[in-house]
C-alpha cells in the first residue's frame, strides 16, 4: 500500500477522565493499535474481512491473531494450507 498522508482523529479517554481528539497521521500506533484513515479504513476492510485487533493482517481469515510472533507466524489451519 503506497504511503498514505491523511491524518486521522483519534478520540482518547485519559487515566484521569479528562479526553482528548488528537490528529495522527493514518497507520500510526495509538494505544496498541494502529489507527487508519477512513480511506484505507475502507480498502483494509475489504482486505481483511476478518478485521484486526491491533493493525491490518494481525488477524488471519480463520480469526486466529497472528500478529506479535513473528512475521513468519501462521495459524495451525493456515499452516496446513
Ligand atoms: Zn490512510
Ligand atoms: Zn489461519
């Protein structure tokens, strides 16, 4: 995916109550994950319709979260694939 320069609003409830709506640039890592543009919001979705927990692909399309073991990390059901 080419380098995308939107930004992104992200709306953050603090330790202390207070809130906040800070602009990020789209794909970066807010509060574990990673916060896309509705642009690429958009196209990740298709690309993953399983969805993600903590940035697009983290999911592989059986649901199982594959993200943080590694980039060579499949699921037991891709890996027999
Ligand atoms: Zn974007
Ligand atoms: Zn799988």
């Amino acid at each position: 995916m080419e380098k995308c320069t939107n930004t992104v609003n992200v709306y953050r409830v603090h330790e202390d109550h207070s809130d906040s709506i800070t602009e990020y640039p789209c794909g970066k890592w807010v509060g574990g994950e990673k916060r896309y543009c509705d642009e690429c919001l958009e196209k990740l979705q298709k690309q993953y319709p399983q969805g993600w927990t903590g940035y697009a692909g983290d999911t592989c399309k059986h649901g199982v979260y594959v993200g943080g073991c590694g980039i060579d990390y499949m699921c037991p059901q891709c890996e027999m694939e």
